[in-house]
C-alpha cells in the first residue's frame, strides 16, 4: 500500500468507530434521534469521520465549531460541580435523573473530542476552509432548530444560550444566533488555530 493510500489514523479511525457504536444508540435511546441535530453532538459524529477519512477540512471545521463552545460547556459543569451553581447554565440535563447516568456521562466528550481535534490538526495540519463549512453547517443547524419547537429549543433557535431570550420573529432570531457563531465565535477561533498549527498542504492537483 503506498503512503497516499496508507489511513491518516490506522488505529485512531477504529477507536472512533467503537465509540460511535456505543454513543450514538446510548444518545438515540435516551434523548432522540433529533439530539443529533444540535451542533454539539454533530460536531462528534462530523469530527468521527474526519479521523476515519484523515480528512483536515472536516476536523478543521469541527474544531472551529466546538473548541469555544466546549470550553464553555467544561466552565460550566466544573462550576458546577465545585461550587454548587451553574456559571452561564445549557448543563443541567448533567444533573437530571431523568436521563441515565451513563448517557449522561458520555456528555464528557465535549472535554475530550476538543483535545482530539487539536491532536489530529498536528498531525493534518489546520485547514483554512473549515470555518467557511462550519459556518454553512451552523446556519442550517439553527434554521433546521425551528423544526422542533420551543421546548427542544434545538441549537438556540428559539431563545439564545446567554439573556435566554427570542429577539424576534423566526428569520430575525436564527440571523442573530447564527450570526454570533458565524461572526463572532467562529473568526476567534479560526485566528486561534491559524495561529497554532502549520496551514494544512492541499494535494497538488
């Protein structure tokens, strides 16, 4: 087999198909098959096969995505959990005895897949497309959110995840969220990991 032929990650590529095999029927049993929709728990099956492909576009853009709002996912639980209080809130549901515990648990990837993402982008180099896919996966993610009513509150496209608050008719709220991820979350962080890994080297064609 010759090296452009050889798996990015021979032995990775299998470690995330055996997670995929527990997570996703634990996920689909628990909270729905529509849970895959919000952008977190995209961003696990996206990044999958991104290391099953050695694809650095789709690990790129899933570390654009998530890299921010994982972080802010980790603050909050740790806060909660050392001070008995959540900092901005979006991490109860890791309290709720309504869900199994060990679903529950497997919420931890927004710790780990973060780290994983910035572990293969060493190896693949950081590819400067993934926060133009990101951000056409983000904007149809929230569109998509208004399918499933307030309650679900799929992505935030009911009410956002910081004032908890609709800003207006359907068209109005989706641009506002998806604006912030788009033109705000997603640039931050597209600097950060130009800045800390080598530009991905496109295939001569």
């Amino acid at each position: 087999m010759s090296d452009s032929a050889r798996p990015a990650f021979p032995v990775l590529r299998w470690v995330v198909v055996a997670w995929l095999a527990v997570y996703v029927p634990s996920y689909a049993a628990a909270y729905g098959l529509a849970n895959f929709l919000f952008l977190c728990n995209l961003s696990v099956l996206l990044l999958c096969l991104g290391v099953w492909r050695g694809s650095a576009l789709l690990v790129s853009s899933q570390a654009v995505g998530e890299l921010l709002v994982s972080s802010v996912w980790t603050l909050d639980v740790a806060t909660r959990f050392v001070a008995g209080r959540h900092l901005m809130g979006g991490t109860e549901y890791m309290w709720d005895a309504r869900w199994p515990l060990f679903t529950r648990l497997l919420s931890l990837h927004h710790v780990a897949f973060p780290l994983l993402a910035l572990w293969t982008l060493r190896r693949l180099g950081y590819d400067r497309r993934g926060i133009l896919l990101q951000s056409a996966i983000a904007a149809a993610a929230v569109s998509l959110g208004r399918l499933f009513g307030p309650e679900a509150n799929v992505n935030s496209a009911f009410t956002d995840p910081i004032f908890h608050r609709s800003w207006g008719p359907a068209p109005v709220h989706v641009a506002v969220v998806a604006g912030g991820l788009i033109l705000v979350v997603y640039p931050l962080t597209h600097l950060l990991l130009s800045t800390a890994f080598r530009p991905y080297a496109h295939p001569s064609s």
